[in-house]
C-alpha cells in the first residue's frame, strides 16, 4: 500500500476567472466536465494501492460542475477515510443552502483582491460549514508564483525546477484524469478525456502499485519540466487577464533562486503568496 499525502482531481477544468499565472491554466482551456461514473471507475482502482491522507477537488472552478454532490459522493465511496478538501474562489457561492457542503470535510476559499468574496457571504458561508460540521478554510492571495517561463528552460535548470517542485514532491498534487494519474497539475492534459504526456496508467491492476510508486518516486523530470517554472518561478502581483491575453500575461516568469533556496532548505516552506485566515 502507498501511503500519499494526497490526490487530486480536475473537477472541470475551466473557470470563471482569468487569474495571470494560474498554474492550472485554467482561463485559455476549453470548458470540461469530469466524469462521475469515470471518477468512480479511477478512484476505486486507486483505493487498493493508495491511501492519501487527502482528496483535493480543485479545476478550473469545481462549483461549475453541475453533479459535484455526485462527484464528491463517488470518491467518498471509494476512499471514505480520506479527507476530501474542494478548493474554490467562492465568487459562486450564494447564500442559499449548498447540497454537497456537508458531503466535504474541509472547503477552502481563496480570495483574489480583484474578485473577492464579501465577508458577509464568508460569514453566511462560516456559519453553513458549522451547521455541516465542515470545516472552513480562507487563503487571500495577493500574488502567484509565475509558472510559465520566457523560454525553455536548459537541462540544469529543469532539474532544479523539478527537485524544488512542491507540486510533484512535498505537496503530493498528483492528479487522477481519466484512467490516469499525472505528476503535477502542470503535466496534466488541459482537456478531459485527452491523454497527453507521462502518466502513470490504472490499468493494468495487477501492477498498478509498483508502476505508480516508480513514476511517482521518479528521479528525473519530465519533458514538459523544460516549460514550467514548478513552485520556484517569480512572483507575480496578482492580476486578471482576458482569455485573448492570458497566455502572453503568464508566460514571464523566470526562476526565483532565492525562493529554490528556501525550498531546498525546507520543502514544505509556503510561497508568500497569500495569508490563511481563521473562520
């Protein structure tokens, strides 16, 4: 058995905002759904050989999936000792009652200072989550760490990218899509159902365990590391673009040695990025 800090799943992978620097790139892909009978299917495969302390539902915006009570229940039925976190920018939370709250263990908003959420749909939304027994978590951000770089990064440098990698190591955001598991949300396919890049398949079973321990305990980067700044790329004040401007916007980042510093020192470092606040 592969005990895992987490997995994680695209549960759309479009959004409502246009964030610069979105690692998922989520504002420049196309509108995608998650399967519940294919998140089943994976997650249930899965639950033989891993067991994740979490479950992160993250997109894109998970709330734009119309059958997320349906998607949160299919992994509760396949891993009902994991903690299931959704992660949301909470701008399509309303104030009426939210069906899948209660199916949550942890529901973390984070808060863009150009799209935020008032704090009075935070405390409408603080009390729901006691009434739930669901425990409320707010991150306000006021940058991201650019994930795209100028140009394609030398050999060297996709080495040091991929070691300080939080996404690929010490936050394990390994993403299950569509009869796969990816590394890191950056080498995972922008479009469901499109298997693109080095996974690790579900299928066959019988070897699952070992193949999936051997991509996810890998030593060298992927191909795509060559294009992606991993965690240690530069800071950038938040911003929001249009889906005409996104990818120019996000593709100007550069290595930020002295954050690959921190992160060698402390992989578990955070990205001074956003501040927690307790509700």
């Amino acid at each position: 058995m592969l005990h895992l800090l987490a997995l994680e799943i695209n549960v759309v992978t479009h959004c409502n905002l246009s964030c610069v620097g979105c690692s998922h790139s989520s504002p420049a892909a196309a509108e995608g759904f998650a399967d519940v009978a294919t998140v089943g299917r994976d997650f249930s495969a899965l639950a033989d050989v891993v067991e994740p302390v979490y479950v992160r539902l993250v997109g894109g915006e998970p709330l734009l999936h119309p059958e997320l009570d349906q998607i949160i229940g299919a992994i509760r039925s396949a891993m009902p000792h994991a903690i299931i976190r959704l992660y949301t920018n909470g701008t399509r939370i309303d104030k009426g009652t939210s069906p899948w709250l209660a199916a949550l263990d942890e529901l973390l908003v984070s808060v863009y200072p150009r799209a935020a959420v008032p704090d009075s749909t935070l405390r409408h939304l603080a009390a729901e989550c006691a009434t739930a027994n669901t425990t409320l978590l707010v991150e306000r951000f006021f940058a991201f760490r650019a994930s795209r770089p100028t140009r394609q990064l030398t050999a060297t440098e996709a080495r040091q990218v991929f070691q300080t990698c939080q996404m690929a190591h010490a936050k394990s955001a390994h993403i299950v899509q569509d009869g796969h598991v990816y590394l890191c949300p950056m080498s995972a396919p922008a479009t469901i159902a499109r298997h693109d890049g080095p996974s690790c398949r579900i299928e066959p079973h019988d070897t699952l365990e070992h193949r999936l321990s051997a991509f996810l305990n890998r030593k060298d980067p992927l191909a795509k590391c060559h294009n992606c700044l991993g965690t240690v790329g530069s800071r950038l004040p938040h911003a929001m673009a249009s889906r005409k401007t996104w990818v120019e916007l996000s593709t100007r980042g550069e290595i930020d040695y002295s954050h690959m510093d921190v992160l060698l020192r402390d992989p578990d470092s955070n990205n001074f990025c956003s501040v927690a606040e307790t509700w």
